[in-house]
C-alpha cells in the first residue's frame, strides 16, 4: 500500500493486491484508491472469486484451480 502515491500518480486505475491470503481490488477516484468489490475491468471478477481461485491453487494445484475458475468465470457471465 505504500506504493499507491506512486500508482496514483500515474494514473494507475485499478490495483490487484493479495496478501497470500485475500486478494482485494482498489480503485482510484479523485487521486485516491478506494476497495472495490469487482473489477471495472473485468466485469462480474470478483475479489472473493480471486482470492478462492488462489487458495484452490495451494491445494490442488494452479491446472486444477484455473480450469476451475476459467468455469466458475464462465458460468458468472
């Protein structure tokens, strides 16, 4: 999060983070980032659906876990 000046700076608009634990998504409005729930991006990626993707990855693998989320995503849309 110390880095977010300088994104900001740049114009950076979305920030992916993960902490090895949540993934969170933050936006920036007004020249500060603020936690969203799902990507401008990438519409109806949510960060729960980020952050079940990579604990899937630990434990089964990231083959298992992308075909996996590649069909959850689907499915969303």
């Amino acid at each position: 999060m110390s880095k977010f000046p300088i994104y900001a700076a740049l114009e950076v608009p979305e920030i992916w983070r993960y902490d090895g634990k949540i993934a969170r998504f933050y936006e920036l409005t007004a020249g500060r980032y603020h936690e969203i729930a799902e990507s401008r991006f990438l519409r109806r990626l949510t960060a729960t659906m980020l952050t079940d993707a990579l604990a899937q990855s630990k434990t089964d693998g990231q083959t298992a876990a992308l075909t996996a989320f590649g069909r959850r995503f689907r499915s969303e849309n």
